[in-house]
C-alpha cells in the first residue's frame, strides 16, 4: 500500500505535466532554477567546513532551524500549495491507519521542496567531514531531520483541515502571508544589523536552538565533533521523542479528520440583499462594476494585490531610512498607480468557468471592459491620491505636487487602458477560486512571466511623454514642466484608458469564446 501511494504521487505529477507544453517549460526552468539555489547552498557547505568549530556550529544550527521552521510555517499560511495525497481523498478508503501515514510521509518527500532539503542536509556530512564521527552522524541526523519536517507539516496540515475548508480562515491566512514576505527585506535587514551590533548574540541563539525540535539534530554532530558523545545522545532522544510525539499527534489528527472530513458551511444573508449590485447603476457596466468589485473584497487572489499597497510605503520608508535620504518616500504614489493598474491583467483568467455568465447574458465587450476598469477606479484613484499627497507633505515637497500627480493619475489610467486590452487577448493559468494566491499551476510561471514583462515595457513605454517631462521638472526646476506633467498625464491617461476600452472591448467581442475556451482549461 505504501508503495502504491508512492507510485500515486509520481502519477499525479507526471500527469500535471502532460496539461500543456508550456507546463513541461515551466516545471524545467523551476527545476533548473532550484538546482542553482541548491549547488549554492551545497558548495556554501562545502566551503564552510574549512571555516572555524564555533562559526560551523552556528551557521548550521542556525540555516537547519531556518528550513525546519519553514516547513512547519508554510502549511499554516499557505494551504493548498500542494494537495496531492490530500488526506481527505482517502475517506471513502479503508486504507490501514499505519500504511498511509508511512504513505503520505513519503509522499511529502517526493517533489522539489522534500528533495532539495533532504539533499542540502545530507551535504552537512561534507561540512563535517573533518570530524568522522561526525560527518557519518550528520547522515543519520539529515535522515531525521527531514522526517521531523515532514512529519510536522503533514500534522499541522492535517489538523488545520477543518479550519484551512473555511474560506474566511483561507483568504486572511493568505493575505497574513503576503506581509512577512513584502517585508523580507527589511525584517533580513534589522537581522543583520542585529547579529552586527551583538555578535554573541548568534551564538547564543545557536546554543538554545539546539535543545529544541527546531535545532536538535542539527546540534548532534557538533557535539560529537567536540567530544561531547553524551550531551549528543541527549539531544537525539529529544529528537525522536519529539518526532515520535509529532507522529501520534498526526495519527490522532489524521483518524479523527478520515471519520469526521471537513465541509464548507453555507453562509445565509437576508432575502432582498443584493450587495454591490443594489448600490451601483442598473445597466451592464454596473453590473459587471460590481461582480469585479465583489471580488476585490472577498477573494484573496485579488486583495494580495490591495494588502502589498499599504506596505509599500513602509518598505519605501525603510530604504530611504538606510540610505538617510527619504525622497524615495515621494514616489510610493506612481508606483502603487503602475501596480494596482496592472493587477486586472488577468481577469478574466481570474473568472476561469463563472466567465461564462458574461457570455450566456450578452455583455458587449465595451460593457464589461468598463465595468472592470470602474471597479479598480473607485478605490484606486483616492489610494493613489492618498499616496502621492501624504509623502509630498511629510517631507516637505508640496511644490513637486503638480508633477507627482501626473505621474500618478497618467500611470493609473494609461496602465488600466493597457490592462484592459491585455485581459482580454491573453490569457493562463492561475489559481483556481477559493484557492491560495501563492499556489501556480505546473508551467504557467515562464508564460506569465513573458506576458507580465512585456505588459510592464509596453506600459513604461506609453508613459514615456510624461516620464519625460517629469525629469524636465526635476533637472530645470521650472514649475511649468510640473504642471505640463499634469496635464499631460490627465490627457494622455484619459486617452489611454479610452483607448484601451474600446480596443480591449472590440478583442472581447471577437474571441469571446475562445476565451471561455481558455479559462475553462484550468480546472
């Protein structure tokens, strides 16, 4: 049976990339790419075990305790990134309990994340190799380590089920997990200065790590290579009592989730309450404004791109703070126009199957580029408003307001027209609804990729009039280039985003069912 699940999980990714050509690119560029991370993160390793005992032991204590918290972080923040072997699919199964626990154990391994750990911590028994003893138990203890991880996560995974089939728990899990990641910069930063203004503080953390789950096998070797053979056996059994603690808590988790599997609840709202649709115009553009705009708050693929906005500025306040200039502050507003401008690209790939409710109504392609366009419009324009104004104040560059402005407003409405005709020429793959904003389907990294570079030249290129005229400003000073910003921006953005409508709708008219054809593939 165990065997038999193995094999499961290798069908189910070789099917994955049978969909489309461009899956097979996509799985190949990824795998290339994480077999570079990985040769760097081995020859680091390498490199490292000339270094000296103390700065060995911390560096592997440290980087070990990083990826085994990874792996036990990740299943709370984003749930469903991988669902193959969802325990909730052998319900109806009488699989043996023990089989399918070892099963899915394995299964975990199977796939880049469980392989590229497994071999990055079996590469310690080269950091160590000048200590024999503990080179050869660093081998042991990489074994240990990754069934500690797997163990972990399939536990968390498991009994969050019944929380993860809630679609609140699903969408503020993902969007809490935008957070640390667009603040990565940062927060590595003030790690860094940390560990520079106390360097006995690594060190210190290294050695408490170390008698913790997150830790502990890490810490064997080192042990042995100090000649300290019982305070290494101590840690290993607090390493296999934990894992042995993790796997009955997982097989109570995993018993309880196979009798009692999680459902959605219905939610129920008053009759006669339509929402959106009852507050905006009765006509098709309305209609569609609020079917866009109703997506805009409930589901999670669209919020990511609401929840980096106000981030933005407190990233922009930390470089600016590093390099002891904040004038860096006062382009937060164009940039969050240029961003929030592009994230209707993908609409209608967004839609996937519910498209066809546009298509079965008789919407003109006019109708529903307008409707989309309005949703993002009503709340993006005071946002960027909001943005451009407040820095300007702050710093005291109220005079660079006209030109600031241009920027903004030309880059919101130029960016929505292209967004516009974008969405509806071209289309891939994305999440499915309902699930996480982090989960990309095999193969479609390489052809977004192309499609969101391309998308970026083009719209930088159809700013340019105001770029220039900007830069005018900022090298002369002359307040009329401000103001010419201005105008140039309202006047060419409004052409833009007109523009873009009708060409976009005109596109939508055309190949309407094709791309209903398009989107329905990813299911």
């Amino acid at each position: 049976m165990v065997a038999h699940l193995l094999r499961l999980k290798l069908t189910l990714l070789r099917n994955s990339l049978r969909r489309s050509t461009w899956q097979l690119v996509g799985v190949v560029l990824g795998g290339l790419y994480g077999l570079g991370v990985l040769g760097t993160i081995i020859a680091g390793l390498v490199a490292l075990g000339f270094a000296e005992f103390e700065l060995v032991r911390t560096i592997v204590i440290l980087g070990g305790s990083a990826a085994v918290l990874g792996w036990l972080v990740i299943p709370l923040v984003a749930s469903g990134v991988d669902m193959t072997l969802d325990p909730a699919r052998f319900v109806t199964y009488a699989v043996p309990m023990r089989q399918l626990m070892a099963g899915l154990a394995l299964g975990g391994v199977i796939g880049i994340p469980g392989i590229a750990t497994l071999l990055a911590f079996l590469a310690l028994a080269i950091t160590w190799i000048r200590y024999p003893a503990a080179a050869v138990a660093a081998l042991i203890c990489a074994v240990c380590a990754v069934l500690l991880c797997v163990v972990g996560s399939r536990l968390i995974t498991t009994a969050g089920a019944s929380l993860a089939s809630s679609r609140r728990f699903k969408d503020v899990s993902s969007l809490i997990a935008i957070v640390p990641l667009v603040l990565l910069g940062p927060i590595f930063a003030g790690i860094v200065n940390g560990f520079r203004d106390s360097p006995d503080y690594a060190h210190t953390l290294a050695a408490v790590l170390g008698w913790t789950p997150l830790g502990v096998f890490l810490a064997i070797p080192a042990d042995l290579a100090a000649g300290a053979p019982l305070q290494a056996l101590a840690r290993f059994g607090i390493g296999i009592a934990t894992i042995a603690v993790l796997a009955l808590l997982w097989q109570k988790s995993l018993s309880h989730a196979l009798v009692t599997p999680p459902f959605n609840s219905v939610s129920r709202k008053g009759a006669g309450n339509l929402g959106l649709f009852g507050r905006l115009p009765a006509t098709p553009t309305g209609a569609v404004a609020a079917r866009a705009l109703t997506y805009w708050i409930r589901d999670p693929r669209y919020a990511a791109s609401i929840i980096v906005v106000p981030l933005l500025p407190v990233l922009f306040w930390f470089v600016g703070g590093e390099a002891g200039n904040f004038a860096l502050l006062n382009y937060v507003g164009p940039i969050i126009a240029f961003m929030l401008a592009w994230s209707i690209s993908a609409d209608i790939s967004y839609d996937n199957t519910a498209f066809w409710m546009h298509l079965s109504t008789g919407v003109r392609g006019r109708d529903d580029r307008l409707g989309r366009a309005a949703a993002l419009l009503l709340f993006a324009t005071p946002v960027v408003l909001i943005a451009t104004v407040v820095p300007l104040l702050l710093t005291n560059s109220a005079a660079d307001l006209p030109m600031m402005l241009g920027l903004g407003i030309g880059a919101l409405l130029t960016g929505t027209g292209l967004s516009s005709v974008t969405s509806a020429r071209y289309t891939y793959n994305v999440p499915l609804p309902g699930e996480s904003p982090f989960k990309t389907p095999p193969g479609t990294g390489f052809s977004m990729l192309v499609i969101q570079l391309l998308g970026w030249v083009v719209q930088f290129a159809l700013l340019l009039p105001e770029i220039a005229l900007a830069v005018a400003y900022l090298v002369t000073g002359n307040a009329a280039f401000g103001w010419a910003t201005l105008a140039a921006g309202a006047v060419l953005g409004a052409a833009a985003f007109i523009g873009g409508v009708r060409i976009g709708g005109a596109w939508y008219d055309k190949r309407a069912p094709e791309l209903l054809q398009a989107v329905s593939v990813n299911k």
